[in-house]
C-alpha cells in the first residue's frame, strides 16, 4: 500500500437532528474539482478494476487538509465542538462500500452541506446519518431545524 498518502474519517454529533438527540453524523466527500491520482490497487484489498463500490469507499475519504478544512467548517460555521477525525484504516476491504452508496429512509438520510449558501469549500461534503438508534425527542422539540 502506498505510505504516502494517508486518508481520514470525519465525524460529528448533532446535539438535535431529525427529531432525535445525540445523532453521529459521518461525513464523506461527495466529489472534488480534480481526482485524488490514487492507485485503488493500493487502498482496496483485493480492488478489481472499475469497482465504483470499492473506488467510490476510498473517494468519499478525506486527505489531511481536506479533513482539517472541514472540521474548521463545521466549528466556525455550526459551532460545532464535536468533530473529531480520525486516521482510516488501509487497505479498505474489498466486500465493503462507501457510506455513499448507502439507502436513505426509515431514519437513514444524508445532510448535503454544499447547498448551503454560506459553504465554502472547494470540494462537496454530504453527511450520512441514522436516528434508528438515537434518543427520539419529544414532539414539541422535534420542530428545531436542522443545524446542518
């Protein structure tokens, strides 16, 4: 595997999201201006060639300054003191797929932050989310917007 390039997992928990508390939201690179130029051979155990599942699982991974950009995002933008990045662990297996290709509905969806008008990165980021787990707030204090 290539050391040179190392590639990272961001997180988040919304305190309110979707009507539930404490929601972990997994964010991931939905595309950038220029291709990473990776060797997917060198971050796929077992890669067969054109996979989008296995190419699309090491894309939706951040480099170290496309983490940090986001995480200093998040923090100035939605005060968020949560976001932690953690370092991925390669070489990614070859039976699992990115969040990206992940079903939304029944509590599962994604935050599209690019939409938003105040976004500032040069590369798009949507965050995957599943309250199935999470506490379900009341119904008055389900009505509080999105904080993403």
């Amino acid at each position: 595997m290539s050391e040179a390039i190392e590639l990272f997992h961001v997180h988040s928990v919304a305190p309110k999201l979707a009507g539930h508390r404490d929601v972990r939201i997994c964010w991931l690179v939905s595309s950038r201006p220029q291709p990473l130029g990776l060797s997917y051979a060198d971050f796929v155990e077992g890669y067969n060639e054109g996979c989008p599942y296995q190419e699309g699982a090491i894309d939706e991974l951040f480099t170290r300054a496309e983490a940090e950009a986001l995480a200093s995002y998040l923090k100035e933008h939605y005060d968020d003191k949560t976001v932690t990045i953690e370092k991925a662990a390669l070489p990614h297996p070859s039976n699992v797929g990115g969040l990206g290709v992940m079903p939304a509905g029944g509590g599962v969806d994604f935050l599209l932050l690019a939409k938003n008008k105040a976004y500032s990165l040069p590369f798009k980021v949507e965050g995957y989310f599943d309250t199935r787990s999470s506490e379900r707030l009341s119904f008055s204090s389900a009505d509080i917007e999105v904080p993403f």
